[in-house]
C-alpha cells in the first residue's frame, strides 16, 4: 500500500480541513497571494501577461455562464420556498450526492488551491466560503471577487459554503442525471456548490450571488440586489439598477462619490452592503477614455479573461471579439481610486432604476411612487435595438424581474414586496425611473438621450434640486414627470412633446403599455393588489 504524502502551502485555518469534507488531496496551496498565483499560472503555461502585468487567460469552451446546466438540490429545505421552473431547476439529493462523491475521488492525490473569504461585506450576514480549485488562476480570481480575510482570520476560518470547482471533471449525462458534461449545482442544506466541465469563472461568483438571493431574505428580511452603489461626500448612498446597455456602469461611475460596489449589495436594517471584493468588468471596447477607472485596474493581480493581443505584442485589442464578446477583467475592488473600504454604507436615499428604452416613450426621469416602484423593480424592463440586417427595424423588448431573474430562487414577488417593505420603513428614500434610451421618437427616427442631460439629471435627483418642482403624471404609466431640472431644457422632460406627431407617441405608448401588461402576466397571481394597481393604462 502506498501512502501519499500531503503537501501544503499557504496560510491554512487551525479548525479546518479538505479530510473533513472527505477530499484526500496530494498537494494543497493555501490562500496564495495574487503574485504567487499568478506566477504559478505562469509556469504552467496556462496564461500571459499583457504589457501591463495582468494575467490574461483563456477559460476554455465556456466564456459564459450556461444558465440551463445550472440545478438546485430539491429537499426538505427547498421544497416549498424555491420558484422551481426553467430558472431554478431541480435535481434530486441522489444526483448532487454521486457526483460530489465522484468529484472528490477525482482529485485524489492532485493538486489544488483553496482560497477562505467572505461574502458579504456587513459581519453580521456575511457568509464564509472555502472554494477549492483545479487551476491558480481560477483561484486568483476568487482572491479578487470574494471579500479577503485579514490574516488572523485565515488560521480561524471555519467551514461554512463549500464551492467545488473542476473544469476537467465532467459528468456523464446518461449515467448521473444532468443535461450536458457541464453542470452547476446548488445544494443549501449541504451549502455546497458543485461546478464541473465549465471553466468560467463567473459560475463561482453568480452561484455564490443566487444562495445569498436565497438566505438573506428568506432568513434575514435583508434585500439582496443586483445593482451598482455609491456614496456620496455627505453619507448619501444612491443604488443603480440596469439591464446590459443601460448606462449602469458609466452612470454609478462619479469620480465626486465613492464606489461601494459595481454589481451586488444588500439592504439591510440601517445599511446597504457590497456582497464582493473586486469587480468582474466587462472589458469588450475597453478604453482609457470612455472608463478610465477600470483601464488604469488593468495591472499586476488582475485577470483577464478571453481577450486577444494585437498581432506579434502583448498589448490587448480591447475591440477584438473573436473569443468572445464577453470578455472580462477580475479585479480587487481597491484598484479603484475612490472604492469605499469597507464596502458598506447607510441605507439609500435615491434609488435609480435604468432602462434604455428604445421605443421613446418613457420620460428621461420619473419619480415612483411604492406601488410602481415595485411593479418597475419586478418588470425589470429594457429595450435592445434590433439588428443590422436589411428591414429590421423594429426594438427588441428584454424583461428580467428584479434587474436579474436569472439569480432569483424565490419568486420574483417576495423581492419585491421585500422592496415595498424597505420604502414603507424609509419613506424618505426616494426611487426613480431613468430613461437612457431614444427621445423624439422610437429607434431609427428619434436619437439617443443626450448623457450630459442624464447625468444633470441623476445629479439633480441626489442633491434634492427635485424635491420641490412641479410633477406631472404621465398619461399612460401614471409615472410622475418632473417639470423642470436644473441643466435640462423642459421639453426633453415630456417625451410626447418631443415627438412631431403627438398621436403617433399615444399609439406607441399604448403599445409599450400592453408588452408591460403581457409581461406582468407571468406573476399576477403571486402579486399584492398594491403591485397589480401600478399596472399601466393600455387605453386612452
């Protein structure tokens, strides 16, 4: 019998070990730093550094999350609380069981990196994770994403989450149960989540984002969110909500605020927290003018995924997407000059929900009241242009419930009613819809909002320039139309005036009015009557 001798590296917990979880590794790298990490990679010809220093990798097959192979363990836990459908899909505890089983006798005797953080930047709903990883750059991205222990903490970590990840490991669909070789599964009584087949790294973070959407309402009444958030000189915290192509990043960047977090935070009693500890940018077009602050994290410790170099250099063609439109940058959120540390701050005082509307209907800005802050926040809408090709002219309409259906394991209601709660409590938080889209008409006839006018207005609405003026409901969505704004000409305030045919603008408006409504179908029977009476007009 040959007796494997266990090698360690790192900073490793006194009350923690892989053996009790039943992994028998053969060489363990513990909570390495970003430099070793990235060295390590290096020597294992598994990437190479831009003429900046980053890391850049390629993650494979996969450059993309694959929201199909994604499954949620169905027990005693899940049963009855979790929205079960095409979202959240079940799997059976016997399946999740022979597959952790078979991943773990997998890595026997192999190498791994295991890195300890923290989700969540408020101590008091923050969870533990120990990921465990096949590939050192894999696990300096968790170094960057997740929220890193001061060193002290790292020998007393103690397990809580587990997150297993094994890009060559794959399943075998006939034999254990899953739909492809790739799979994701979320077991919360266990609180373990199994990625395998895939090498994308944004598995990890979002899998991660979907349990703290499951514990922190469902066992704390705290909001989880899927939003941008900053602060402002005086302690003003301001939320932005938007779809791909809203204008999110570029409107919560504000080198006069401090950054709390681009991407996912919780509400709490008294203050709003950032889940992470870095940010996973989109890079695709990256430039040093149009977002400085994420060109200037492009360094040492930073991982880029799926870029391409220009021929015979190592400089990134930030334009090429011939890997992928998504590629990405993973970095420590203090790469940003004014990130807040730590990533927490009071409860918000305006909240911005961001849509690109297309069809030049919605005003620039309006004020909610509760009711249509909740049905917006579960409607989620935005409007993609169509396509290049000949005769397609007409905007695509995208609804994602709560600004990320696809992270949600409770229904979408108790979000929002959660939302209603958080505004009946702070009624003096004030939320807004943000129209970044077309004024003058839909797509193909009108033109886009000008940002100088959005940006005056969103500056206008956290000073509180807005809390005195004159508003005016809006004839087919009851939204409240400020009248006047400081650097805003008035016309551009009422989108029908902006219209040359004023009739045409009704027409559209019912029409856009009826896709809300069809929308909404979806969950009707699980809303409030209060959420129901927010439901626009679809006649005049």
């Amino acid at each position: 019998m040959v007796i494997m001798e266990l090698r360690e590296f790192g900073t490793k917990s006194s009350s923690f070990d892989l053996n009790s979880i039943g992994l028998n590794a053969g060489t363990i790298h513990w909570n390495l730093s970003n430099e070793k990490l990235t060295a390590q990679t290096l020597e294992l010809g598994q990437g190479t550094l831009n003429d900046k220093g980053a890391l850049c990798v390629n993650t494979g097959k996969f450059t993309g999350r694959s929201p199909k192979d994604k499954f949620v363990v169905k027990d005693d836990l899940t049963e009855n609380s979790v929205d079960w459908g095409d979202i959240n899909i079940a799997i059976t505890k016997e399946v999740f069981d022979n597959l952790y089983q078979k991943m773990r006798s997998y890595l026997t005797g192999k190498e791994v990196w295991v890195r300890n953080c923290y989700a969540g930047a408020d101590p008091d709903y923050r969870l533990r994770v120990t990921v465990i990883n096949t590939l050192p750059w894999a696990n300096l991205f968790c170094s960057n994403l997740f929220i890193r222990p001061a060193e002290n903490e790292l020998t007393a970590f103690e397990k809580e989450w587990v997150i297993l990840q094994i890009p060559e490991f794959e399943a075998d669909p006939a034999v254990d149960g899953t739909r492809s070789a790739n799979f994701t599964i979320v077991n919360f009584t266990e609180k373990v989540i199994l990625i395998g087949g895939t090498a994308y790294t944004g598995e990890m973070k979002k899998g991660i984002f979907s349990v703290l959407n499951f514990i922190l309402p469902h066992q704390y009444n705290v909001l989880p969110m899927h939003c941008s958030a900053n602060e402002g000189k005086d302690g003003d915290v301001s939320l932005f909500f938007g779809l791909s192509g809203t204008g999110k990043t570029t409107l919560s960047a504000d080198a006069n605020r401090s950054l709390i977090g681009d991407d996912e935070h919780g509400w709490a009693d008294g203050s709003v927290f950032n889940f992470e500890g870095g940010c996973y940018a989109k890079c695709i077009d990256l430039s040093a003018e149009k977002e400085p602050e994420i060109y200037a994290a492009i360094k040492p410790g930073t991982l880029l995924e799926n870029i391409s170099f220009f021929k015979d250099s190592n400089v990134v063609d930030f334009a090429d997407a011939s890997i992928t439109e998504n590629t990405r940058a993973a970095y420590p959120i203090d790469y940003i000059p004014n990130a807040k540390e730590p990533s927490l701050g009071g409860k918000p005082k305006n909240i911005f929900f961001l849509t690109c509307d297309a069809f030049g209907i919605l005003p620039p800005i309006s004020k909610l009241t509760k009711a249509q802050a909740m049905y917006h926040f579960i409607s989620g809408y935005t409007a993609k242009v169509a396509g290049t090709e000949v005769g397609i002219t007409e905007p695509q309409t995208t609804f994602s419930a709560c600004f990320g259906r696809v992270f949600l394991p409770l229904h979408p209601t108790k979000y929002a009613e959660l939302l209603g709660e958080k505004l009946e409590k702070n009624p003096d938080v004030n939320v807004w819809l943000i129209n970044t889209g077309w004024t003058g008409g839909k797509y193909g006839v009108g033109k886009r909002m000008n940002l100088k006018y959005t940006r005056a207005m969103i500056n206008a609405a956290m000073r509180g320039d807005l809390d005195n003026v004159e508003y005016v409901p809006h004839v087919v969505f009851g939204l409240l139309k400020p009248q006047s704004c400081p650097g805003v000409p008035a016309e551009v305030l009422n989108p029908r005036t902006t219209w040359s045919d004023p009739e045409a603008y009704d027409q559209q408006a019912l029409a856009l009015a009826q896709l809300f409504v069809n929308n909404f179908k979806q969950y009707e029977d699980e809303a409030s009557e209060e959420i129901r009476s927010a439901s626009p007009r679809t006649t005049l």
